[in-house]
C-alpha cells in the first residue's frame, strides 16, 4: 500500500506539471509532455535511494522505517527502508589475532571492516608460568530469525559493538583460560592438537572453572655414580632429589560430576561459533632456550643410547663372528671327521668286500677244483674203466682166438712193411769176388735169397722182443675147428 501510494503521488506531479506548463500560450505539446517526464523521473531517482536499499550477499540487514517498524532482512536484491535507516550486519564474523595488523575504522556503518576484528598476537601464560604470544582466529555466525537478530541488535546496536564488548573479550578470555589448563612443555611435547580443541570447545560451550593445587610427586631416585672405583658396589649409592612439587589444574565440578563452566553470553542473542583455530605460539626466549637445551640433552641421550645399542650390536656381533668362526671350525674338522670315517668305512667295506669277494673266488675255486678233481676222478674212474673194459675185451678176444686178428694184422703189416723194404732195396750192377750161386759165404750182394734170410731173422727177432707166438694154441685149433 505504501509503495501504491507514493507511485499515485508521482503520478498525480506529473499531471499537475503537465497542465501548468499547458496553460501557458505558445508552448508546444510535447515539449510540455517531455518537460514532466523529466521533472517525474528526477523526483523518482531522487527518492529511489530513499525508498529501497540492495542488499549485499553474506550480510544480514536491521531495518527501521520511517513509520517506526523494524525487519530483518536476508535476502539478496533490492528492499525497501521507506526514508528509514539500516544497518548491515555480516552473518559470519571474524576475531582473529596475527602479528601483522592493520588499522581498521569501526565508525563507518557500511564499511565492511568493521565485521570483523584483527588484533596483535595475544601475550598468554601457561600453567608452568612460561607466557607466549599466540595467533588464532575464530569465527561467529550470528542469528538470521527476526526474533533473535532484533533482540540481538538493541542490546549491541551496531557490530562494532558486539565485537567490542562480547566477541572480541570471549576471544580473549578464552585463549587465556585454555593457555591455564596446559603448560608450556606439555604443549610443546605433543598437546597442540588437545590445547586447539579445548580452545574451539571452550569458545563455543563456556569457559571450564577450575582450580589450582600445588601436588608433591615422589621420583624414584637413580642408583648410580660416576665413580667407576666403585664397581658393582655404586648400585648403593643415590643421587637426584626424592620428590618435586608440581602444579595440576583440576576442573571444577557439579553435584552430577560434570565440569562447571562460565557460559559465553553471546551464545543467549544465538550466535554461534562455527570455527577456532590457534595458528601459531611463539613462548619467551628463557623457555626457547630452556627447550633448547632439554632438546640437545635429549638428543645426547638418545645418540648415548644409539650408541650403547650400537656397542652392544658390535659386542652382539664380535660374539656372533666368533661363534660363527668356531661353528665353520667345528663344521670344518666335523667335514673332515666325517670324510676321514666315511673314507675309513669305505675301505673298509671295500676291504670286506675284496676279502669276501676273495673268499668267494677261493670257495669257487674250491667248489670248482672239487668239482674238476671228481671230474678228474670220474673220468679216470671212467678212462680205468674203459680202459678195463677195453682191456677185458681184449683179453677175452685174447683168449677167445689166441689174438688171431691181431696176429694176422701184425703178420700182415710186417710182410708189408718187409716187402716194400725189400721192392725198395738197392742192388749193384755188377757183384765183384763173389761166390758162385748165391753162396751165403761169399760177400753179401743183395740177392732174393739174401733179402729173404734176412728179414726171417728180423720177423724173429720181432716176434721175440713181443713174446710173439706165431703158432696157434691147440685149443685154439680145436674152437677154429
């Protein structure tokens, strides 16, 4: 309705400019049509700016109209204000602490600096007394319904506010309680990650109460000394200090057992924190050095360490080499051994088998000998035998015909062998001073007579050497008859 009536306004000045500029003789039309064309598009510019606003992306707006209402706008575009007033509030604010600032002006509404805050690195101390300057950064994002935002926006008014008097101190305070609940060591010797985690959840859920007591710790006290006259009996002596006081912060606690925590009171107007991070820490030069110091002894116990482990692998190892030189020795002379035995062994089994072998070449030859002397027996037993059978054949043919066959065979072989003799004798031609006829007292000459004489006395002299009878027994005879 509003914006229907200031477009019926601009409307009803155009009209009246037109019929004044009419009424005057002389002027053109058009001319006058044009004139309150302008005269209306210059008023309209002039209180557009006046009537509606763009709003930004990423912001949330707090308007007032002229009338005395108040919205929240969100949206990205154009909006009406109607000649009131607004403030542009960024939904995710940020508070960071870094150490290169740079001035920002929290007077300009509109500037958009002014939705968040850059602060110096923060000067924290740690449990253990050790102060250091820390970076970090933490972002909020405030509410976007109408019934938080306005609530929100009357008690700070401007954002410059809210991050003045509530998000810039929680910051603040928060990095400092969390630095209480954690020395410096402890954060330096693993505890960065825990000490950015109670940081984030300390900002968003409330600060811990707790409490501060001084705790005596019993160490247990190193046996040992430097004096190496003493042997195995330095174990008696002490040194070090029996016990030390420390500082332990404990939360404090409700009848339920849950920690006691001081709310955040932005956290009433809905406002969230959606982001904490601690980015940096840079502790006082003692501590470095202190640090420093720790570090190099605890690198000199650990290279010492090193090097008693190495010692020890060396020792482990001259051990090793010298057990292993001894197995190969033992290994060797075992090889040796083994082969001297097996050697041994050998011969000796080749002697058994040599003298087995011998043995059996003895027994087989025994058994062949025996073999070849009842063979030898069995043929002289077999040739006697013969040889008796062939003499009783003999000597029963013998008796049987007085060995007539036998004696004819001689007979025979001896008139053959006396008439080649006699066919191949050698006579001369012509017989000098011989006797007449033939006598046998003349010189001999190789006559028929002479040769016949002649073998008659060798055929005797045979026949006498063999106990030759020529004549047939009687009784002979009588069987041939």
């Amino acid at each position: 309705m509003i914006m229907i009536g200031i477009l019926l306004a601009i409307a009803c000045g155009m009209a009246a400019i037109a019929y004044t500029l009419r009424l005057r003789k002389g002027a053109p039309p058009h001319l006058v049509w044009a004139a309150a064309a302008l005269s209306a598009l210059g008023l309209g510019l002039g209180l557009f700016h006046q009537v509606f606003f763009y709003a930004e992306p990423g912001y949330v707006y707090h308007v007032r109209t002229i009338t005395g209402q108040e919205n929240v706008v969100a949206d990205v575009g154009y909006n009406p204000h109607l000649f009131g007033r607004y403030n542009a509030w960024k939904r995710a604010m940020t508070v960071q602490a870094v150490a290169e600032t740079t001035s920002t002006s929290l007077n300009a509404e509109h500037d958009s600096r002014t939705s968040s805050a850059s602060l110096p690195p923060l000067n924290i101390m740690f449990l253990d007394q050790v102060d250091a300057d820390a970076e970090a950064t933490a972002r909020f994002l405030i509410p976007t319904d109408e019934a938080s935002f306005l609530e929100m926006a009357h008690a700070y008014r401007t954002p410059e506010n809210l991050l003045r008097t509530a998000l810039i101190p929680a910051f603040k305070e928060t990095l400092q309680g969390t630095a209480s609940l954690m020395s410096a060591e402890t954060y330096y010797s693993g505890g960065r990650t825990e000490f950015n985690s109670e940081f984030e959840n300390q900002l968003t859920h409330g600060i811990y109460n707790v409490r501060r007591e001084e705790v005596a710790v019993k160490s247990i006290r190193a046996k040992a000394t430097a004096n190496a006259s003493l042997g195995a009996e330095q174990e008696q002596e002490q040194y070090g200090d029996a016990e030390k006081t420390i500082w332990v912060v404990r939360k404090v606690l409700d009848p339920n057992g849950q920690p006691v925590r001081k709310l955040q009171k932005f956290t009433d107007y809905g406002i969230q924190v959606i982001e904490g991070r601690v980015t940096d820490m840079r502790p006082n030069t003692k501590f470095v050095e202190r640090m420093q110091l720790k570090q190099k002894a605890s690198a000199d116990r650990a290279i010492a360490r090193e090097q008693k482990i190495q010692e020890e692998e060396q020792r482990l190892l001259a051990i090793a080499k010298g057990e292993r030189e001894v197995a190969e020795r033992q290994a060797s002379a075992k090889v040796s051994q083994i082969q001297k035995t097996t050697e041994a062994e050998t011969d000796k089994q080749l002697a058994i088998t040599q003298a087995e072998k011998l043995r059996e070449e003895a027994k087989i030859m025994r058994e062949t000998a025996q073999i070849k002397l009842e063979k030898a027996h069995f043929e002289a037993e077999t040739r006697r035998t013969l040889a008796e059978a062939e003499a009783y054949q003999k000597r029963v043919i013998l008796k049987a015909d007085n060995a007539l066959a036998q004696k004819l065979d001689a007979e025979i072989r001896i008139h053959s062998l006396w008439a080649e003799a006699f066919a191949q004798r050698r006579v001369p031609a012509n017989v000098f001073g011989a006797g007449g006829g033939g006598s046998v007292q003349g010189a001999p000459t190789g006559s028929d007579s002479e040769a016949r004489t002649f073998m008659q006395l060798l055929t005797l002299d045979a026949a006498k050497r063999l106990s030759y009878e020529r004549e047939i027994a009687p009784s002979q005879k009588t069987v041939s008859r």
